[in-house]
C-alpha cells in the first residue's frame, strides 16, 4: 500500500500548483454522518491550513486517493466515495487490489449529491489518466498487485 501511494505522490508532485501539497494521515472533515475521514493520500492547497491543523474542511481537497487493503477494500468502494463525493470532492481516486475483476485502479469524478461519475479505469499494468488540473499520466505497472 505505502509503495502505490508513494508512486503516486511522486507523479502528482511533478504536475500540481506550487501552492498545493500532497498529504498522508491528513484527516478530512466531510459533512455526513461519517464524521472525519483519513485518505491516504489528500491534493490540496497548502495556504488553506497550517502546520498545527489535524484536519482541513472536504471542500478544500482537490483529489482523495485511497489504496485498498483486504481489511477495508469494501469501505474503500462505498462508504468513503458516497462521503467524498457529498462532500463535493471533484476527483476520487481507487486503487483496488483485491477487485473481484482483478487489481484496478479507478478514477471518479463529477460529483452529484453522493454519487460519483466513473470516469475511467485501467488493469494494473495500465496506463491512467488524470484530467485537468493534473493532466498526468499513472503508470499503474509499477504498482505491486499485492
């Protein structure tokens, strides 16, 4: 899991604002009854909280990344994506190892009330695009399958 999110962190660094930061165990607010939420990884902009902030508001995150474990790969596919997308979060992004169709990683955008547009998905070993404002391309071969 740390090496798929440390893939990622590293190719979103090359693409995002110099005002953004990418942040691990950084709690969300999301206005639903789930309360507080720890993606593994959160793209949002630094200037909107300080160094002494547990948490910032949903609504600042640009993108949330999760990263399945068996333990919680079913959280990962429902609960979280319905409380992310509530939240207006524009992109959510899934990286599921344990899929029943085999490890995946999926993009989720355009959200509406709790529900998210599927925006695409790509096999480990493929190639996945992230739209503007990323515009960048996760090679999800570098990703270990378990």
């Amino acid at each position: 899991m740390l090496i798929i999110a440390e893939r990622i962190q590293r190719r979103l660094y090359s693409v995002i604002p110099d005002d953004w930061g990418i942040f691990q165990t950084l709690a969300i607010a999301v206005p639903s009854r789930l309360g507080m939420l720890i993606p593994d990884l959160v793209v949002a902009p630094v200037r909107e909280h300080t160094e002494a902030d547990s948490h910032i508001p949903a609504g600042l995150a640009e993108l949330v990344v999760e990263v399945t474990s068996k333990s919680n790969a079913r959280h990962d596919r429902i609960s979280k994506p319905a409380a992310y997308a509530s939240a207006g979060i524009p992109f959510y992004l899934l990286v599921d190892r344990w899929a029943p169709e085999g490890p995946s990683a999926t993009l989720y955008g355009e959200p509406k009330g709790d529900v998210y547009r599927l925006l695409s998905t790509a096999k480990f070993g493929e190639a996945l695009k992230l739209p503007v404002p990323f515009d960048v391309v996760i090679d999800t071969g570098e990703f270990p399958a378990e």
